[in-house]
C-alpha cells in the first residue's frame, strides 16, 4: 500500500487550508456568537472549484478522486464544522447522488450547475418522527398526470435557506410497503408551495444554516422523479456512504484542530514550575488524540479507495464515521480538559470543538445505528449486495490506498 499524497492532493491541503486560515479562522469565534451562516464562503469555495471537486469535468467538476474529497472535508472542519457540513450535504449527499442515480437529462439540468458551484444543493430525508426509522416517514408524493403531488416536511435539513435544490424522499406507495413505497425526487426552492425554517438555539454548529423544510402540495414534475419508483430507500442509502464518508472525513479534521489547539496551550502555559506539556497525563490525552487522529484517517481512506474503485463501501464507511466522531468527541472533551478553566470560554476555541462535535456523533446514522451495523456485519446477520447503480470509479491511478 502507499500512504503517499500525490502531488495534486498535497497541492490541494494546502489551498483549503490556507482558505480556513484566512477566510474562516478569523471570524468564525463570532460568527458562532452571533448563529451567523455566511453564505458568502460558499461563493468563495466554488470559485476554488471545492464544491465540486470530485465531480468529473464533464459535469462541472475538478475530476479529482473521492480522497481528494476527503482532504477538502479535514482542512474545512479544523476551521468550523458548519463550512465542512455545507459541502458534505452539497457534494457529498446531494451532488454524488445525482452523479450516481440522475438520468442525462437531469445532470446536465442539476448536477453541472452545482459542482461549478452556480447552484446550492441540500438533502431531505430526516422528519420530525423518522430520523433512524426511515420507514416511519410521513410524507407522500402522488401521481396526478405530469406531476406528483408532495406534501410533508423534513426537518435538520442543513443549508434549508440557502440552498437552490433538494433531493427529498416521500411514499409515492401504500405505507404498508414501507422501504419499498418510497421514491426520490429533486425538487427546487422556488416551486409553489415550498418553505423553510431555521432552528435556532442548537448546541453546536451556530454558524451553520440548519432547519425545517415544508412542502404544501408542491407539484414535481414526473421528470423530476430520482431513478424509479420504489427505488427511494436505496438511493437515500448509497447517499448516506457518500455524506458519511464526508462526515467522518471532517471528524479527523476536527482532531487536528483539537490537537493543534491543545499543543500551543501546552507551549503557552505552566504549572508546577513546568509546561503543563511535561505532565504525563496531559502527555496521555495528547498521545490519544494523536492515536485517533492517526486511526481515523486510516480508515476514511481506506473507504474513499473503495470509492475509487466504484465498489459498495457501506460497512468500511460505517466503521470510519463512527470511529472517526467517537474519536473526535473524545478528543475535544480532552482539550477542554487541558485548557482548564480556559476550556470553559470562548477565549480559545476548544470549547466550540466540543459543542460541534456532538452533532456528528448524531446525525447521518447515530453512534448506536452503526455499532448495530458493525455487529451484524460480523455475525454475518447483514452482507451487503452490489447496488446496480454505483459511483463511477476514478479513471486514473490512485496513490492513496
């Protein structure tokens, strides 16, 4: 195996770091103060080609591999989770899965617009009584000549005011079919009887754009239906590889910036007549970051080759998202720790770490989903199937392995 970056990749980390650290770094502590999402930094990270940025250039995009990806989602998240999370729910949740299961029509219609960064995409799947239960959703979607009617609402939708078009889900059978009543469809904010709400007053993530989204007898043009009826369940789920592969991308970020935060406090303060840096158990909660920081990447790229090679990864991609933000909570929990009473405030960033790192922890499938997942899979209760939609493999050699 080798674990070296290309020289494109390394090229690329330094790019979207160097943006965190001038574009983000410096107004991110008030930005969360105040709940502010400002959406001119997605403007700015589409001028960089980074919303699109394993989309093939055919389709708008920078054609780099899904590790590529990868990278983008690690420097974003050291700076704030909220920037990682709008291109996690654009790109990783929205666009590769119109890459994935989009007919031509609606690429060229929906997915070049987005990875040139033109149009914002967002993801509808959780409700307020189906978040885990996907079955237990409530909205519908029913024929009526050229159109389906939708009707219901989706909730902990990220990017719910800012974004131009959603891939949303809703029966379109008898609920008594459960996974196999529910369809796709794309639908676009400024149709008739679409609206949205922020969510205020969350934890972490202030500075991200996260709310309801209502739907009133919107018609959808049967044009707009994602793959086939029915095939709704499938499709949220290889959307879910693709926006927890990116989640677990961004945890390993959020490690580096606990890390890198915790090392200059280390440096800065003493105690006892010595850098609290020399105090073995200080000298533990940074080994163990260091240790998750080192594990976790392991295991996002060893799912981002799978990607690579356009082969199912949903177990590998489990186990790394929920490795990945078990680590990263640990790990902010820790700087908190080491700071002391200073972890306590807003004068150091650790404190924001920590509020944003529950979140992850959470959604895309929560700590106790994907310890279920894991179990099965090694009892042998759960194997999965190739899906006869898959990513397109990347074309040329990969040298992330």
């Amino acid at each position: 195996m080798d674990f070296q970056f290309t020289e494109e990749q390394n090229m690329l980390r330094n790019t979207v770091r160097q943006f965190t650290d001038n574009e983000i770094m410096p107004y991110i502590s008030e930005w969360d103060r105040k709940g502010k999402f400002d959406p001119a930094i997605i403007k700015k990270l589409a001028d960089l080609g980074l919303m699109g940025v394993c989309i093939p250039e055919e389709y708008g995009g920078s054609g780099m591999d899904y590790n590529s990806l990868a990278i983008v989602c690690e420097e974003l998240e050291r700076g704030d989770t909220a920037f990682r999370t709008a291109v996690s729910v654009h790109t990783g949740l929205n666009s590769m899965t119109l890459l994935q299961w989009a007919n031509e029509a609606q690429k060229q219609k929906y997915l070049v617009p987005q990875a040139k960064g033109e149009k914002i995409g967002a993801f509808g799947l959780t409700e307020p009584g189906a978040g885990s239960d996907v079955a237990a959703m409530e909205s519908t979607a029913y024929r009526q000549g050229d159109y389906y009617i939708l009707n219901g609402q989706k909730t902990w939708i990220s990017l719910c005011d800012t974004a131009d078009n959603f891939i949303v889900f809703a029966y379109t059978k008898d609920r008594s079919e459960k996974h196999k009543g529910i369809s796709a469809f794309i639908v676009e904010r400024e149709w008739e009887g679409f609206s949205s709400k922020a969510i205020k007053g969350k934890l972490g993530i202030r500075s991200g754009n996260t709310g309801e989204i209502f739907f009133d007898h919107i018609k959808v043009p049967k044009e707009n239906l994602l793959g086939e009826e029915g095939e709704g369940f499938k499709i949220a789920m290889s959307a879910l590889d693709n926006g927890r592969f990116t989640v677990a991308a961004g945890a390993v970020g959020q490690i580096m910036a606990c890390l890198e935060a915790s090392i200059s406090y280390c440096h800065e303060r003493s105690t006892f007549g010595k850098e609290i840096g020399k105090h073995q158990l200080v000298q533990q909660m940074l080994a163990n970051m260091e240790a998750g920081l080192q594990m976790s990447r392991l295991l996002v790229y060893k799912a981002g080759e799978l990607k690579n090679a356009g082969k199912r990864n949903t177990r590998e991609t489990s186990l790394a998202k929920w490795q990945a933000c078990d680590f990263a909570n640990k790990a902010a929990d820790d700087a908190v720790q080491i700071h002391g009473a200073y972890g306590f405030s807003d004068e150091y960033p650790v404190e924001r770490y920590l509020r944003n790192s529950k979140a992850p922890v959470i959604y895309e499938g929560t700590r106790e989903i994907h310890t279920i997942m894991q179990a099965e899979y090694v009892l042998g209760y759960r194997k999965d199937k190739p899906l006869h939609k898959m990513l397109p493999a990347w074309e040329e050699n990969v040298h992330i392995k």
